[in-house]
C-alpha cells in the first residue's frame, strides 16, 4: 500500500504541475488580450483627440479662403474697363461740337442718319464739360454725379461704373444696361450689377424696374426724341452697343410735320 502510494505521488504531482502551467498560460494569455485591448483603445482615443485639431485646421483655412477670394472679387476692377483719356478737355469739347453740328446740320425731311461714339469721348465730357454746364445752369446740380460716372461700351450693352470709397480701399461697381427704342420710346434692359468682379444676384429686376419708372418720369427720355430751336425734331431710332463703339441712329422731322403731327384731327 506505502509502495503504491510512492509510485504514485510522482504521477499526481506531475499531473498537478500541468495542471497548474495550463492556468499559468491561460491568465498570461487573457491579461495579453486585455492589454491589447487597452492599447488599442487608448490609440483609437489619442487618433480621435489628434483628428479633431485637424478638422478645425481645415474648417479654419476654408474660412480664410472663402474671405480671400471674396476680397479678391471685390477690389478686382470689372473685366470691362471705361476709358478716361489723357486728353479729356480736348476730347470732350470736340464731343460736343460734332454732336451740336450733327443735330442742327439741315437734312432731307424725314432722312435718317447715324453717328458712332467712342465712350472714351462721353467720358472726357461727363468729366470736363459737364461740370461747366452744372457751374453755368444751377438747375443742371442734380447732375453732379455723373460726372465720375464712366462708360464702357460691350457687345450688346453698355456698361457704367462707379468708384466707392470704403474705409479699406476703393472698389467699383458696375451695372450693364441695353438700351432699346420700342414704339418711339427709351427702354432699358438691366443685367446682375457687380461690386468689383462679385456679382450682386436678384437686383437686376429691381433696378430695371426702377430706371424704368425714371424714364417714364421723364419726358425727354421717355419719348427718345428732343426738339431744335427752329422747331425740328430729332429722334433717336436706334441704340446699337458694339465693342468700343455706340452706333445711334436719328431721324430729323421738319417744323411742319411736327405740328401737323401734334395736331389733333378736327371732327
């Protein structure tokens, strides 16, 4: 029996030890997955809080982008540029001139004829002539303003513009109109206006609007002609807005044919 017991305490006890190294593998194989799991949460935390940083950098420069190439649009001048010429007081008297010998020339009755305008010109006498007109004729004041206004003729419109003083610099705004003559009478056709290269989107409609209650207030817009001191009538028959160049088309009426015209038929 004590033989036994002997030859089996060697056997229990190696038993035992396996036993005892399996649980030893089995904790060393758990406190490593558990400490895999913890390293790759505390990484998943340290890449989410290094993320974050990042999403604000990049919400950051966008902002500032967006703000650059709004100031950019701003202060960039219109694509279209109006011409002052270096010789303004020359080329604004010559202006008036031709245009005074072109009115009053004695024509054909009822002829037409056309004169083509550099804006470049219109511009020099808005800066030079127009104001010894306003000095001469103090009703003329409301005027005033046109006389920093600049033109520029394009394909199919006209373009003005006007400079604005702000605190951090000038910018220029600019509207294109079209200039049409429907049944004896000024319209006018007006696109998006700009503040430098911006456009200024749903004003359009609003400022056609406006400029054409303007013209129908007045009556020499509005009838798209005006009358000589002799009692002819010229009247403008055409607008046509070219690259550099405004062609207008007129047509002179005698005295007679106006009165007979204005004249209301007897019943």
């Amino acid at each position: 029996m004590g033989e036994d017991l002997a030859m089996r305490s060697p056997t229990c006890a190696l038993q035992l030890g396996r036993v005892e190294l399996s649980a030893t593998h089995v904790r060393v194989a758990c406190m490593k997955r558990y400490s895999s799991r913890v390293s790759a949460s505390i990484g998943s935390s340290a890449a989410s809080s290094s993320s974050t940083p990042r999403v604000r950098q990049t919400c950051i420069a966008s902002v500032i982008g967006a703000a650059v190439a709004l100031l950019v649009l701003l202060f960039l001048p219109p694509a279209q540029r109006s011409v002052l010429p270096v010789d303004a007081t020359v080329r604004g008297e010559a202006l008036e001139q031709a245009f005074a010998a072109a009115i009053t020339k004695v024509r054909e009755p009822h002829s037409e004829w056309s004169i083509a305008i550099d804006p470049a010109d219109i511009n020099a006498w808005l800066a030079t002539r127009l104001p010894r007109w306003i000095e001469h004729d103090p009703s003329l004041a409301s005027l005033t303003s046109l006389t920093t206004l600049r033109l520029a003729s394009i394909d199919g419109a006209l373009q003005i513009e006007q400079p604005l003083q702000l605190m951090v610099g000038s910018i220029i705004a600019s509207l294109r109109f079209t200039p049409t003559i429907e049944n004896g009478a000024l319209a006018l056709e007006v696109s998006t206006p700009r503040l430098g290269r911006m456009p200024i989107p749903g004003v359009a409609s609003e400022l056609t609007q406006a400029l054409a209650s303007h013209v129908r207030d007045s009556a020499s817009l509005s009838a798209a002609r005006f009358r000589l001191a002799d009692g002819r009538v010229v009247e403008v028959r055409e607008i046509r807005c070219d690259a550099g160049q405004i062609a207008i088309l007129f047509a002179t009426r005698t005295a007679l044919d106006v009165a007979e015209r204005e004249t209301p038929p007897t019943r």
